[in-house]
C-alpha cells in the first residue's frame, strides 16, 4: 500500500500504466492512495458533450471505463493494481467487492449505502452518489479504480453530468455525518478492501 499524498493525476495515471505493463506473475499487488489536483477526466465511453462548464479545471481523456466524473482536494482515490487472475476474481466480482468495501466503509460510520443496477458506484440513501468507479483490466490485471468523496467541494460537479447522467446529484461522507477529513477515511477503506480481496497490507514507500 502506498499513500501518495497530494498529485496530479497525469503523471500517476502514466505510472499505473507502466507498473501494469512492466508487472508479471510474481510482481505483488499494490493499492496505491492519492488526493488529486482538480481535474475532470474522461473515460473511454465518455461523450465530451458531458463536460457542460468546465472552466479553469482541466480535462483529460483516460483509458479507464466509464463515462466523465471529477477529482479534487477531499476525494480519497484509491487504485487497486490487482492481478485478477492470481486472485481467482473475475471483472463482475471484482467490481461488486470494491462497491462493497466502500459499503462497509460507509456503515461503519452509520451511513446506509447500495449500488445501483446498471450504474457502477456506490449510492446513500435518496440516490446522492457518494464514489464512482471507473477500472481497466489489461493482461488480467487491473489499473485505475474508485474515487470516494470525503470532504470535498462538490460545486465542480455541477459543470458536468456525472457519469453521463445529466442533474445527477453527488454527495460526500461530511455531508452525510461521517468524518472530515481523508485521514480517517484512510484506514477504514483500507481495511474494507483488504478483506473483501483476502489482502493483508503492508505499507511501502510512496
């Protein structure tokens, strides 16, 4: 597990690329932690006509699945370098496990959370969505992962239709009357991810 602290998502989207790339059989997994600098990323199916206003706040076209969605200061993203195949886990399951440690996460903060048929990501209660997921699987083994807003601004939400759908309201673990700060909604997610793939982590430098 490596916290990275504070980046800017280009040069960390290059390295998951080249870790995938360069990993083999033996390579162990990673889960890699990042805050992001303010950007507004595309995935493979996304349609520009999704990103309404963007302003100032850059956009970049990715490799991940899925549709337009938005990372900043407060969200905790979480990129699980997986292989799939040495973890006897398929896509579908492997989606499903990272919406339940999210899940998990969130009720042990007393927050009721689902997943919607059709939608990836996690829901609270009302339909707000509290963390998106967006994954690529190259080789068997996974790259990208979920965004999981903490305590964020949500305003630049507003300039896009997340994940594709327009007036999609989003909402944030502080808003729902959970914890502040990414900090205490490190380890928690941590150890919810790390349990649903039979993981013990082990911390590495950044």
């Amino acid at each position: 597990m490596r916290d990275l602290g504070r980046r800017a998502y280009e040069p960390v989207w290059r390295a998951m690329q080249a870790f995938t790339d360069a990993r083999d059989e033996a390579t162990p997994d990673e889960l890699w932690l990042v805050e992001h600098e303010p950007v507004f990323t595309l995935g493979q199916a996304g349609r520009p006509e999704h990103v309404l206003a963007p302003g100032g706040i850059p956009v970049l076209q990715v490799d991940r699945g899925g549709q337009v969605t938005y990372h900043g200061p407060g969200q905790l993203v979480a990129y699980p370098l997986f292989d799939l195949r040495r973890l006897k886990v398929g896509v579908r399951e492997y989606v499903c496990r990272i919406e339940q440690a999210i899940i998990d996460t969130l009720g042990g903060w007393g927050i009721a959370a689902r997943r919607r048929e059709g939608a990836p990501g996690v829901y609270v209660d009302g339909g707000a969505k509290i963390a998106a997921l967006g994954i690529r699987v190259r080789r068997g083994c996974t790259f990208h992962g979920l965004a999981f807003n903490i305590a964020m601004d949500l305003e630049p939400f507003h300039r896009i239709n997340p994940c594709g759908y327009a007036g999609l309201e989003v909402t944030s673990v502080v808003e729902c009357g959970g914890p502040a700060s990414i900090d205490a909604a490190r380890a928690p997610l941590v150890a919810a991810l790390a349990a649903q793939f039979g993981l013990a982590p082990v911390e590495a430098a950044a």
